[in-house]
C-alpha cells in the first residue's frame, strides 16, 4: 500500500495482515491511527534535520516515520525484536534512522548514543506501557545524557500525576521527582480510539523540557526525603518523616521544617515543590 502514512488504519491493517503479526498486549502495542494527533505531536517536539532523537517502542515506527521525514537523526530502541521485518519495511529507506533491538532497561543508553553520534544533545520521544513508564524515566534521567527534553505517551492517569502541583489529588512523590528536573506539561489529550488496538484507557502526549536543579541540591537525597513524606499521606508531614526510618531525632526534623518554613501540621501533598527543594537544602544529613 505504497503513498500511505503509517497512521493511516488501512496501511496498519495491512502491515499486521501480511506480517502476521499478533499484538502483544504484555508490552503495550497499541499503533497510533490518528493523523491530527500526530501533527500535534510534530508541532510540540520541532523536530528537524538538526535533531538527534532517541526513540523508545517506535512499534511499526508511525512517530519515526515523521522525524525522519523531518530530517531528524533517530536511534529507536525496540524490545520486540518480531517487529523487526515490519520495521525493515517502513523504515527501511531511512539512511538516518537505525533500529536497535534491546530491552532500554538493561541497555547502557549513553554508551549507545555516543558510539554512534558522539557526546550532543538530542531529544527523547516514547510510547510508554504504564507499567514501565516510572522505571524508563528514572533510567533515562539518570542516563548521564545531555537530554533537552523528553516527550513521551503515557496513560492519562499517570500524565495527571506528572504534571500535578500541590494540593491536587494527583500530586504525589513522582509528580515532585519530575518536576524537580523538567518543565512538564501535557501537549495534547489523545482518547483510546486514536490507537489500533483500542486501549482500554485514555493517554495524554507528555513534553517535559530539562531544567537545572537548584545549585548545591543533592537529588539523590532530596528524593529520599520527599518518599519519606509521601509514606503516609494521612499523617502529617513531621510525622511521616519521623517514621520513615531516617536516623534522625523528630526535633532536628522539625528544626528543618521550621527553617524552610513549613508548618510541620501540614501533610506531603499540600507542600509545593518549592518548599521540598529548601527541606532538602535544610534537612539533617541522611
């Protein structure tokens, strides 16, 4: 079905048809059908030729057929090494885009990327199963790449939590370990019918643009503590923190409260990250 795009229902049907190819629900393969979604997609990503991208599950490479249009360089990482006929279809064509069958988790990403383009900056683009979006955004934050932004589908349930600020029912510890690193915001809602298999859930389009941690903040630790203060959300933050298990006297933890201004009557979802960023400036060594 030569001229088709690969959002295009008739072109999936037909890749699925003459591969065989039986969708695996374990790993989240649902194949964006939508157009409009996708220019919305392009819009908010400005992907060009000067782009490097680091693709994660490009299934029968729909997004990764777009940046390569676009002129972009793409490294797309896929777990299912079945797709790999179909991805020899599509993509086949594509002299800057090179497909690597590996699980992103147990792949030394940095060491992929730069043995191939050398140490610059580049974007990330995903599709993520829900199950495994927490584990690949702390590898990916943690990766030690020079990464401008990320921009991943996701559940919308978890897009919620993302993006959430304090006294929302969202907000939560994730919400405050993304945002300490990234500027997120959802790019666009995207209903479970935009997707072949339909999906039993709706997703959001997620950007998170990078952004430097306060100078002298220690993530690690800080992220340690905000656990500490979501661990009982019921109780409040002094509280929880006292129980978490940190070798520290409940005095020296309300000292730390009291200097970066929280009351320590307060609970976890109601402090903004602004005021977890000074807890972790003032909180006693951990």
């Amino acid at each position: 079905m030569a001229g088709l795009r690969l959002y295009q229902p008739s072109r999936v049907r037909d890749l699925l048809n003459t591969y065989d190819f039986s969708v695996k629900k374990s790993l989240g393969q649902n194949f964006l059908i939508d157009g409009n979604i996708l220019d919305k997609i392009s819009t908010a990503t400005q992907i060009g030729p000067e782009d490097l991208v680091l693709e994660i599950g490009p299934g029968l490479g729909t997004l990764t057929e777009e940046m390569a249009l676009k002129g972009a360089q793409v490294l797309a990482v896929e777990v299912d090494r079945t797709l790999e006929p179909i991805l020899e279809e599509t993509l086949g064509g594509f002299d800057r885009v090179q497909v690597l069958f590996q699980d992103i988790l147990k792949t030394d990403i940095k060491k992929e990327i730069e043995d191939r383009y050398g140490k610059r900056p580049l974007k990330v683009i995903a599709n993520l199963p829900y199950y495994i979006s927490t584990p690949i955004l702390d590898h990916l934050f943690k990766s030690g790449l020079d990464i401008e932004a990320i921009y991943i589908m996701v559940q919308k349930e978890l897009a919620d939590r993302i993006v959430a600020d304090s006294g929302n029912k969202d907000y939560g510890s994730f919400s405050v370990y993304v945002q300490i690193r990234s500027r997120a915001r959802i790019v666009t809602r995207v209903p479970a019918t935009c997707f072949m298999p339909k999906p039993k859930v709706d997703s959001a389009f997620v950007e998170l643009v990078k952004k430097e941690p306060p100078l002298g903040l220690d993530i690690d630790r800080m992220e340690k503590i905000v656990r500490g203060a979501f661990s009982k959300r019921r109780k409040t933050v002094l509280n929880a923190l006292s129980s978490y298990g940190f070798a520290i006297e409940k005095e020296e933890i309300q000292k730390a409260l009291a200097l970066s201004g929280i009351e320590p009557s307060r609970r976890a979802e109601d402090i903004a990250i602004e005021e977890y960023i000074l807890l972790g400036q003032n909180f006693p060594a951990i």
